[in-house]
C-alpha cells in the first residue's frame, strides 16, 4: 500500500496528546524526604499518590521523562473490568472458589472506582459508559461466549449478552465476526484528558511532580527506603515501584517480572457522521474474540476511528510507518468502505504482561509494586494504585483478592523477552486453526 494513506498533517504521536499536550514544565527542586516516594507518573502512580496525600501523606512523584510520558497517555482508553474466567478458573482449582470470584469482583470494583473518581474529582475525560462489542472470530466462538456469561453471572454481577450474527450491524457495521458479546459496564473515556486530570487533581492535594528525574536506584534500609536519582537522593519512609512495562535495570527484581510488548495505535483523518452511523452505530469499545487482537472504537467527539494493535516492525521511521500500514490494513478488513480513509496519527506504547497473565500488587525487599496489567491497565492501574496507597499506609481496606498471589519469574528472563517470536507465532497458530 502506498504512502498515500497518510494525511498531509500526519504526525508520528499520540493522537490523545492534540487535546491534552504532555505539560513541559522545569522540575524543581529535590525534597530532601518524603513520607512515600512513588516511581512512574502514569495512572498507577498519580492515583496512590492522590489517596496518599488526601489522607494527609507527604508523597514525591519521580517521572524518567513528561509526566504521563508512559502507557497512560499512550492507551486505547478503554474502561472495563477485564474479567477473566479461565484465569479466575485457575485460581478456583488451586486456591477456592471465594478467590476467583474475589478476582472477578475486584474488576468491577476497579471500574466502579475509576467512575466515582472522575465524578469526584470533576475530571473531564469524555467518560461514555456505551459498552464493548467482541467479535466472535470464529463461528463456534459463539456458544463458548454465552457459556462464559452464565459462568462468570454464578459468581458476581456482571452484565452481559450474546449479539447472533443476524443481529450484527445493530452493533457494527462489518462483516468480518460471527455474531458476538455485548459487555453493558465497559466504555471509553480520552487517555490523556484523564490523564492531566489525575495530574491537576494530585497537584492540588499537595503532591511534589518531579519530571525529567530519572530514579536509579530504590533500596530499603531497615526504617527508610533510600531513592537515588539523576538530581540526587531523597530519603523516604516508603517507596512504589508504578513503572508497568517501562520498567528498567533500576528495579531489577520487578523487570525480571513483568514482559514488555509494543502496542501500536492509528489515528483517522475526520469521517462523515453518517459513516460512523454504520460502522460504530453504538459507539461501543470493540475487540476481538483472538490472542492476537485488534482493538479499535470512535474517538471521543465520535469523528475519527482509533485504531490499535500488536506492533510487528521497530528500529525506524519505516518500519513505523509499516506499522501504521499494517494497522491500516487490519481496519479495512474490518470495513471494506475505510480503503480511502487515511491515517492523521500513528503513536505506539509498551504494555506489561506477566507470567500467570494476572496484574500484581505487594511488598517484595520492602518496596511496595503495583503492575502487569496485561494490556487492560486503564481501570485496573487506576485501582491498584488506590489499593496500594492503602496498603501502603497499612489500611485494612487495601486488602485485595490479589494479595499474597507469587509474582513469578521465569530462569534466564531479566526483562528481554527473548522468547516473545516463539510465543506470538504459537498464538498466531492457534488463532488461525481456532484453538
Ligand atoms: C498502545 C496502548 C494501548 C492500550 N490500550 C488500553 C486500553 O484501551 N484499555 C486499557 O485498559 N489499557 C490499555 N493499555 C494499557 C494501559 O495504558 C496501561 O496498563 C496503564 O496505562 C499502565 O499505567 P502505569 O501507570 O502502571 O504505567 P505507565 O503509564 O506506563 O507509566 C510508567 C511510567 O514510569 C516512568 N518510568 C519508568 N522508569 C522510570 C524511572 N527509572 N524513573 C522515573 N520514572 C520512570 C515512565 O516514563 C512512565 O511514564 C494500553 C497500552 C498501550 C501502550
């Protein structure tokens, strides 16, 4: 495909960063303490940090780069509880059933959470709670989904329903799946509108943002956690580690942990209302029933599509720009009448997934963690962070469903994923014969 799917205005960044710039301002100056320093100012971190300081915390926000410069101003900006039978099944077998159903009801909790918090703190995101269609990839899929409603309906509250491939279009306009499932409390909201709304509101509550401040180093010594940076050190009472798949050699134990992958979005040049009409005619989230998946909705004035999935090339402009093609491409599969609609943004971000492929909060060498949202980090990053915070100052509500499950490594893995091509051409295997 030629290079005229591009916009003259096409721009290599974030689409989400038009309406909400990265803000640009000097750091300031070092505190010399804190009673909680916190690494990574994406959604994990701003969000401990607000309920730390509203419950009267002094707290050091450290950001390596923008604030937000990581996966939280990067994403789809797709809210929803991202709630997994096989994984809760899992855990049923091993640990009871009160422990899986405690991991579905956790993420309806989170989306419960992120929705008071906008509410509460005023922040205007474009919050529109309209649902999530998954297409069935495959016509057996169907039966599997209505199975997995009625499983997941007998251990917590949770909306849900089959769409039969007749009834389709009332949901998207393509033809590409067979039918699939409408999720009622899942929706969108702006990534970066959300995103400078939990900076304004941690910045009002007291909270020291240090940006361009890289941290090198976090190490627990008996009463005090000591944190190095490029500009000095500050001595803490604790410290968090919210650095998800920008994770690096200073956090070792927790890069050992957490899988890096590069997640790639497209941006489209303005479309008719009538053509978002038929292609988007709920303005639901959709995704893919698939391991290897799309992930795509309107953006939130309902003008452009926005566009993600896995990205395949990296080292250059080209290969970005191959990137975007491919993306490209995936969309017209989806619908046919986008050949001619061309692409004005093309941004990419990494996401952490993790080896039991659960997000993991808690204490490891006396640093606290909250991390590997395996890709569905907007909600559940939001809530961790409030539950760590809460930990953190020793609360019994922190507790959590999650406590105490092991954050695994695996031997030979120090945060390369070495064996990331094995593993993508296995699932791109199984997607292709259904498995
Ligand atoms: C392209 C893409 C699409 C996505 N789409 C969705 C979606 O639609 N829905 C959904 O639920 N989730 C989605 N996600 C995942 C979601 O965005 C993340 O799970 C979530 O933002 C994680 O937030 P975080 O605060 O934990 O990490 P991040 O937002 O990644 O923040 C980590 C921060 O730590 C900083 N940092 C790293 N090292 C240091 C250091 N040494 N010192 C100081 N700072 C440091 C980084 O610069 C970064 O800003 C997507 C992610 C990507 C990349």
């Amino acid at each position: 495909m030629a290079d005229d799917i591009f916009t003259p205005d096409f721009e290599f960044k974030p689409y989400w960063w038009d309406a909400a710039p990265r803000p640009t301002d000097d750091p300031g100056p070092m505190p010399k303490d804190a009673d909680v320093a916190i690494v990574g100012s994406g959604y994990t971190g701003l969000s401990a940090a607000l309920t730390l300081a509203k419950a009267g915390c002094k707290v050091v926000v450290f950001e390596a780069d923008v604030p937000g410069y990581g996966a939280s101003s990067r994403n789809g900006g797709m809210v929803g509880p991202a709630l997994s039978l096989s994984s809760a099944k899992k855990l049923m077998e091993t640990h009871g059933r009160e422990r899986g159903a405690g991991i579905l009801q956790e993420g309806l909790n989170a989306v419960e959470y992120l929705v008071d918090l906008v509410v509460r703190e005023k922040i205007d995101c474009k919050l529109q709670m309209a649902g999530r269609f998954k297409g069935a990839a495959r016509p057996g899929q169907l039966d599997g989904m209505a199975r997995e409603i009625e499983d997941i309906q007998k251990l917590v509250d949770w909306k849900a329903h089959v769409v039969p491939k007749s009834q389709q279009h009332d949901h998207i306009g393509s033809d590409r799946y067979h039918g699939g499932m409408v999720i009622h409390r899942d929706g969108g909201l702006h990534p970066g509108l959300y995103h400078l709304g939990l900076l304004e509101a941690v910045r009002r509550a007291g909270v020291t943002v240090l940006p361009k401040t890289p941290v090198t180093g976090v190490v627990r010594e008996r009463q005090r956690v000591a944190v190095t940076t490029t500009r000095g050190e500050v001595s803490a009472g604790h410290a968090l580690v919210a650095t998800n798949g920008y994770t690096g050699p200073f956090a070792a134990e927790f890069r050992r942990r957490v899988i890096p992958i590069r997640s790639a979005i497209i941006a489209t040049e303005p479309i008719p209302k009538q053509q978002m009409d038929r292609l988007m005619p709920k303005r639901h989230m959709l995704v893919e029933n698939k391991h290897i998946h799309c992930y795509y909705r309107p953006s939130p004035d309902h003008t452009r599509i926005v566009f993600g999935g896995r990205a395949l090339h990296q080292g250059s402009a080209d290969a970005e720009r191959e990137n975007a093609r491919d993306l490209h491409q995936r969309m017209v599969e989806i619908f046919p009448e986008t050949v001619t609609t061309k692409v004005s943004r093309y941004w990419s971000g990494y996401v952490a997934f993790t080896f039991d492929e659960r997000p993991h909060l808690g204490l490891m060498d006396g640093i606290h963690y909250a991390m590997g949202y395996c890709g569905s980090g907007v909600t559940r990053s939001t809530y961790f962070g409030h539950r760590i915070a809460q930990q953190i100052m020793g609360m019994p509500e922190g507790k959590t469903a999650y406590d105490g499950l092991p954050f695994e490594t695996r031997p030979l893995y120090y945060g390369k994923p070495w064996f990331l091509p094995p593993v993508l051409a296995w699932y791109r295997f199984a997607d292709k014969v259904g498995l």
